[in-house]
DNA sequence: AAGCCTCCCAACCGCATATTC
DNA sequence: AGAATATGCGGTTGGGAGGCT
C-alpha cells in the first residue's frame, strides 16, 4: 500500500521530517509543477516533491496536474452536448468517472463526478428520475436479459466481439416485462435477446411477440384483443391490456455521433447507421464486465415521482445498490408499478399530467407527443438487429419462415433487414392512429437535431402520415 | 444586513491495482 | 514470491460564491 501522502501531515526524507502541504494550490507552487513536468515530463509523481522542494505529495501533484495543469483542458461549464453524453455514459457505465473522462477529452474524472452528483441532487430534489425515461427502459431491459438468460444461445453475447450490440428497445418494449407486475415475470419470460418482431396470436389468445422461433417470450391477451387489432395496438394503448405499460413511455431516443469519440465508441448508439443513413434505436456494446458496469437504476416511473420520493431517494435500495440485487429490484419496480397503479386509478389524469410534463419537458418534448412518441420510438428500434451481429430474418409473416432464420450474420441479411425494417416502418405508419397531432419534435423546423441525429427520416414519415390521415 | 441554503469546485481520503525491487 | 512503492479511481468533504428569506 502507497503511503497516502495526501492524508499526511509529515513524512520522513532522508531523515528529516517534512511538513507536506495540503489545501489549495498557490500560483507558485502551479508554477513549480509546471516546470518540473515540462522538464521531467509526467509520472513519477512522488519525485516532484523530492527534486522540485514542492511540499507536496506526488499524488496531490499528480491530481493537480491531471485536473488543472495539463494542456488541452476544457475549462468552464459543460455544453448541452457534453451534458447529454454524460447522461448516456452514465447509463452505460454508471460511475467510471475516469473511463468518462476518456471518452470526453477534456474533461476530467472530477469534473464529470461533480456535475454528475450535483445534477443528482438536483433531480432527486425535484422527484425526477435520474435517466431520460427512455435510458431507463434501455437499462431495464437490460437488467432483464441478464435476470433471464439463462438459456445460452448462438445469439448470446459474445464477449470477444466488442461490436456485439445486445438488442435496444424495441416496439415490444413496450409490452417490456419489466414494466409490468414481476408474477408475470416470473413464470412467463424466458428469453434471450428479443427479436423485434411481433407476430400474431394463436388460438389461446398468446401474443407470440416475436418472430424467431428461438424466443419464446409470448403474452396472454385479453380476450378482446384480436389479430386485427395488432396492429393498432401498437400505437394507441388499449384499455384492456394491461395499464402499467403506458408507466413507461419511451421518449426518442438521445442519438447523436459524438464527434470526439473514437470509431469503437458510441455509446447507446452502437447500431451502426444502417443502409438508409439511420441510426436506430441505441444499443448497449456487450462488455463482459456488464454487470459490474450497470449503474444504479432507479424506476423512473413518472407517476411515482413526488417530492416525497425524493426525500426518500437517498435510501432507495434500487439506487444505491449497483450492481447487484436484480430480483429485488423487480421487487421494488413491482411495488412502484403497483403504487403508480393506485396513483392513477386515484388521481384524475389531468393531475399527474402536471408531474409528468416536467420529466417531458425537460428533454424538450410536450406532453401531446407521448403517443406519437411512443410510436415513433419502436419504429426506430425496428432495426436494431441492423448490426453486424444481426440475424437475418425472413421477410415473411408464416411461421415456417422462422425456422429459416440461421444465426449466420450476412450484409444481405443486414440488407434485408434493413428493408424490412422499411415496410414496418410503412406498415406501421398505415395503422397509425389518425388525427394524432404530430409531436412538437417533429414539427420543429428549428430543431436541427433531428436531421443530424438520425430522426429525421421517421419524422419525415410521421409528418406525412399525420398530414395524410389528419 | 444577516442568516441560511444550495451550488459548484477543488482537494482530500481510502482503497485497489499495477509496477518495481 | 512477496514486500514496497507508484498510480489510478471513486467517494467524500470543505469552503467560497451567490441567491433567497
């Protein structure tokens, strides 16, 4: 163990005793190590305090020069963009401030962990999830896969390949497990990497919910449900099924090309853009330490946020916990679902309206848009097996097409797909739902960043349609 | 004006890991 | 191989600045 020289007040040199300083750093001492790096150059941090008389420790040096010293630092506050990619990295990585820092040149590990705490606090004290809703769905999605896995598969992450992308949110998602009550997780979800695909129900009402025979995730469906009304249930939420999806509402996702990312790293949009120049959906790079590495969640159920909720959140299990505890925090979504149930049956819409729109709001987007959103969202997530480990799928709706699939990736079968993901796009915007107003986002000609993050393709779909049929 | 609160930032601290001897 | 040392990381603390009551 290193001698902390941080927490010493003396330490012994060549049999003196020498006073180390601490506090903050004066000018001349800044000018001291400045010096001493450009002539010694870094590392060896320890010998600064011997050679230069500086009469501080080498760590205390070394977190100086790393945090105020070196060149090429970013001073002063972060940008909307590099407050963005903070978000998505936290999600990916929780808090690895350092590979943060890697990723944001510039910017230190320090920098980054106090903007991260004091934005926690702030969104704590307002009741307001840590995550844009859509980020947590994507981490709730992914506590499930890991929660049930246990079936390996061709299809399962292969930690070798770092461009493996485990699947994003898909249009299924919002019939996501985890957004509804853990009994039915228990007995019913067994699956790996759910294939965005939704078929059709067969006699008993089961809502195969995707095409490859591989996946045998399916749901009961209320009775009402029919195979014509599929289709349409992809957009508006049906009374009979069950209410707690519509706790989880993604909104579109954070997507854009992180100009200072090297070629490996795009965090949350790992897809690559597929042949039309989409980036859909967002992904999660397979990491074999992925379980170490997923934050602390927190059920971002906008109907569960209130001032007492944030009062509560510093001793909130599912935050502080990590890494660990996964059946639990089913446990604890199951009792915020619930709660958030007797909320709404409780309150009138209207009054939770007022909660809701501040998480809305503050990723800029109106509360009108949600359905759309919604919608528009799992168009996007069409795709996602768009990536290099994406199966090829036959394009067809029979089920003996799906025993076709091979697990064999191909550019054709990414092609495919790609046109696929086409015509489900289409097919979908011909069910949408007519006079649906075109979300706000959409409609925004100012807002450039749905033209430079990959949006604009299923705006521009979505505009025509709502044109169309409104 | 004074006290309180919050935010922000810099630095400290303890621990883990890597490297050197 | 094992101890000593160096480095890195993440959590935490403390203090100044500014806003609010």
């Amino acid at each position: 163990m290193a001698p902390d020289g941080g927490g010493l007040k003396a330490r012994n040199n060549g049999g003196t005793r020498q006073v180390l300083k601490k506090g903050p750093w004066t000018a001349t001492e800044d000018a001291i190590l400045m010096e001493y790096v450009k002539k010694n150059g870094e590392g060896n941090w320890n010998a600064v305090q011997r050679n230069s008389g500086l009469m501080r420790c080498g760590k205390s040096c070394r977190l100086r020069w790393a945090n105020h010293l070196r060149p090429n630092l970013k001073k002063g506050a972060f940008s909307l963009e590099e407050e963005r990619i903070i978000v998505e990295l936290h999600a990916k990585l929780g808090n690895k401030w350092a590979r943060m820092a890697a990723q944001m040149p510039g910017r230190t590990d320090n920098e980054i962990k106090n903007y991260w705490n004091t934005r926690l606090k702030r969104r704590q004290r307002a009741g307001l999830p840590i995550y844009p809703q859509d980020i947590q769905l994507q981490l709730n999605q992914q506590e499930n896969q890991l929660q049930h896995s246990t079936i390996p598969s061709p299809f399962d992450n292969n930690p070798q390949n770092s461009n493996y992308i485990n699947p994003p949110l898909s249009l299924l998602d919002i019939f996501n497990p985890s957004t509804m009550k853990p009994s039915n997780i228990s007995n019913q979800y067994q699956f790996n990497n759910p294939s965005p695909y939704l078929t059709t129900t067969n006699n008993n009402n089961q809502l195969k919910l995707f095409r490859d025979p591989r996946v045998s995730l399916s749901l009961t469906l209320a009775s009402s449900i029919r195979n014509s009304q599929l289709s349409s249930m992809v957009a508006p939420v049906p009374n009979n099924f069950s209410q707690s999806y519509s706790n989880s509402m993604p909104v579109p996702p954070l997507q854009h090309n992180y100009p200072n990312f090297g070629s490996t790293t795009r965090p949350f949009t790992g897809i690559p853009s597929n042949p039309n120049g989409l980036i859909l959906g967002m992904g999660v790079q397979n990491n074999p330490s992925v379980q170490s590495s997923i934050p602390e969640t927190r059920i971002c159920s906008r109907h569960t946020t209130s001032s007492d909720d944030a009062d509560n959140y510093a001793v909130d299990p599912g935050l502080s916990r990590g890494n660990s505890g996964l059946l639990e925090d089913l446990l604890e979504e199951s009792q915020t679902l619930t709660r958030a149930e007797k909320i709404e049956e409780n309150c009138p819409i209207e009054n939770e309206a007022g909660k809701g729109k501040l998480v809305w709001e503050e990723y800029g987007l109106s509360e009108e848009a949600e359905d759309i959103i919604l919608t528009e969202e799992s168009t996007f997530s069409f795709a996602q097996q768009g990536g290099e480990d994406a199966t090829p799928i036959k394009h067809s709706e029979d089920s003996t097409s799906l025993n076709s699939s091979s697990g064999i990736t191909t550019k054709e079968g990414s092609l495919e797909l790609a046109n696929q993901v086409d015509e489900d796009i289409m097919r979908f915007l011909d069910n949408f739902p007519v006079g649906v107003p075109v979300p706000d986002w959409c409609n925004d000609e100012n807002d450039q960043q749905n033209t430079s993050n990959g949006q604009s393709f299923e705006c521009d779909q979505i505009q025509s349609h709502c044109s169309k049929s409104g």
